[in-house]
C-alpha cells in the first residue's frame, strides 16, 4: 500500500476538484477498489449508480462495455476509460449487424442482451440483463412478447446455464467469457479433493458443467454477499483473481483456496493510468446521439424491473 498511498492521494484530490466519481467494477484491484472506488460492484449496481450520480465526471473503473453503459445513462456527463484496450471477449464476439439479423430469422422472437455488449448491439435489443438478472428478465420477456423463445445473446454459457433455470427455450451466440470459459468440471473436483469441505461459488459465465460441481452460482455481488451472509471456513470463488482479494479483506475470518483466472483488460486498469486520465480527461467515450436514444430503452427497461 505504501507504493499506492501517492497515487491514491493525488486521485482523491483531483476527484473534489473536477466533481468526479470512480465506479470500480469488483474484479478492480484492492487498491483500487478500496482505495480510489467512490461505489463498487457488479455490472447491474454500476449502471444504477451511473444513472443516478450527480458528478460531472465518471471515470470507469472496469472494462469499456461498462464505460459506454455509463455514457448511456448519463450522455450529459464526461465519461472517462483509462485505458482504451479494456475489451472484452464477449462484447467484441457480436455487431448490431449481427443481432440485425437475428432478427430477421426469429421475428417476433425478443432479445435479451446481456450488458457485456457495445452500443451497437445494445440498440438492437428489447432488453438486457445482467448474470444477477437473468433469469428474471429471460421470464419476463417472454411473458410480455407472449412467446415461449427468447433469443439471449452473446454468451453461450450463460444462455445455457439460465435454460437450465427455466422452461423458456433460448437462442443463442456462441459468444463466451475468456476468462470464466477456461474453468472445467475437472478443476472443480481437484479442489475439492485437495481441500476438503470447500465451499465453491461460481460466476454464471462458467460453462454448465462447471456449475454442475458447485455450490452456488452467482454474480460478483452475489458471490461477495454468499460469503459475508455465510461465513465459510474455506471458500473458492471460481471467477477473475480480484475477487478473492477484495472480498477476503472485509472477511478475515473465511480462508480463500486461490485457483483463478486473471481477465487482461480488466487489469488495463491501474492507479497511474486513474491518475492520467483525471489529469488529462482522456479517453472520453462518445457515442452517436441517436445509437444513446435506442440503447438507453433496453438498460431502463432491465433497471426498472421489480427485482
Ligand atoms: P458481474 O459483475 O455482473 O457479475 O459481471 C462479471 C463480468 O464478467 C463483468 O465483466
Ligand atoms: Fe469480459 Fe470476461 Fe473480462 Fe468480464 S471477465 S470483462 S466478461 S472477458
């Protein structure tokens, strides 16, 4: 910490002056996280707290799908990306193009689209959802189109895994999380074995097999909050390495079993780059007018649902 301490400081002070806030997505480092973060979170708490922050600056803690979800909700404010190679494997796996026709062979058929997509695809869509959602807004579109199909794209595995939660039938992309794709059955059954009574928590992005040998699945938050609600004397959060750092430092009493995935843009972002980007108000995220009008529709309409 003592290594971060100036760059924390500097970015605090220049957050008062410039009126800025730093959503920090959980998969963020603790320095981070604990250290510059104004709210911290899963991708569902972010986009409520971009949607009603009254900074004039947000600077995105997180990968640029998240940045641009901000923009959206909040097209008035500066939104910042320190780092503009913050991708994702899943956001870059499909095109508005794309979702267009789609559309063409299911008509009729409603879209969910998971948030972890551009603008683009975003504007195609009738509603998103996140993995704390899913399987609610999969439901609910469903009843309100009146359709026993609901095309849920772009992740494979988390279609397959909210398909086996409900009697919906689903379409969807052979999109998938690089990092959360890489975890097996196998892994799961060798960290049970070299830690007996491990409680294993799992984010929904994992393939259903994965799922299958866990104890629970969830979103970031919904990991973060297993572990404080429960307590376990051993716990692996089988998902992005920042987790367990995060979450172990507010439950010293829980020991962490480490096997994860480090996600490489997540980690594009650092304190000396947080720093840049406030004293520079680089890398603006700008999206056309009319794309932020068609792609607010379908993140207000998951925001808004009674869940
Ligand atoms: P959540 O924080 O919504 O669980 O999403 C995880 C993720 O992979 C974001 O990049
Ligand atoms: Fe995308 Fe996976 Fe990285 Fe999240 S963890 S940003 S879903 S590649």
């Amino acid at each position: 910490w003592r290594v971060h301490a100036p760059y924390i400081a500097a970015i605090n002070d220049l957050k008062k002056e410039k009126n800025a806030v730093i959503l920090a997505h959980n998969y963020m480092t603790p320095e981070i996280f604990y250290g510059v973060g104004d709210f911290a979170g899963d991708s569902l708490q972010l986009a409520k707290e971009a949607a009603k922050s009254d900074a004039d600056v947000i600077v995105q803690a997180g990968v640029h799908f998240m940045a641009e979800t901000s923009k959206i909700l909040a097209p008035e404010k500066t939104v910042l990306i320190p780092d503009l190679r913050a991708g994702c494997s899943l956001a870059s796996s499909i095109t508005g193009e794309d979702v267009r026709l789609m559309k063409q062979k299911y008509p009729g058929v409603p879209v969910v689209t998971y948030v972890n997509t551009t603008a683009d695809v975003k504007a195609e869509t009738d509603i998103c959802c996140t993995s704390s959602n899913a399987v609610e807004v999969v439901e609910h579109a469903a009843q309100e189109f009146g359709t026993d199909t609901v095309i849920l794209i772009p992740d494979q595995f988390l279609a397959k895994n909210v398909a086996a939660m409900t009697d919906i039938k689903i379409v969807t992309w052979a999109g998938a999380c690089e990092v959360h794709e890489r975890f097996t059955a196998e892994d799961i059954r060798e960290i049970r074995e070299g830690n007996p009574g491990v409680v294993v928590l799992a984010h929904p992005e994992c393939p259903p097999e994965v799922l299958e040998e866990a104890d629970f699945a969830g979103s970031t938050s919904g990991m973060s909050n297993y572990v404080k609600e429960n307590q376990p004397k051993n716990v692996v959060l089988i998902t992005e390495c920042s987790m367990s750092d995060n979450v172990a430092l507010e439950n010293p009493k829980v020991n962490f079993v480490r096997p994860c995935n480090l996600c490489p843009h997540m980690k594009r972002i650092d304190l000396p780059g947080i720093l840049r980007s406030l004293q520079t108000m680089e890398h603006k995220v700008e999206i056309d007018p009319e794309i932020i009008e068609k792609a607010r529709k379908p993140i207000e309409r998951m925001i808004a649902l009674p869940l």
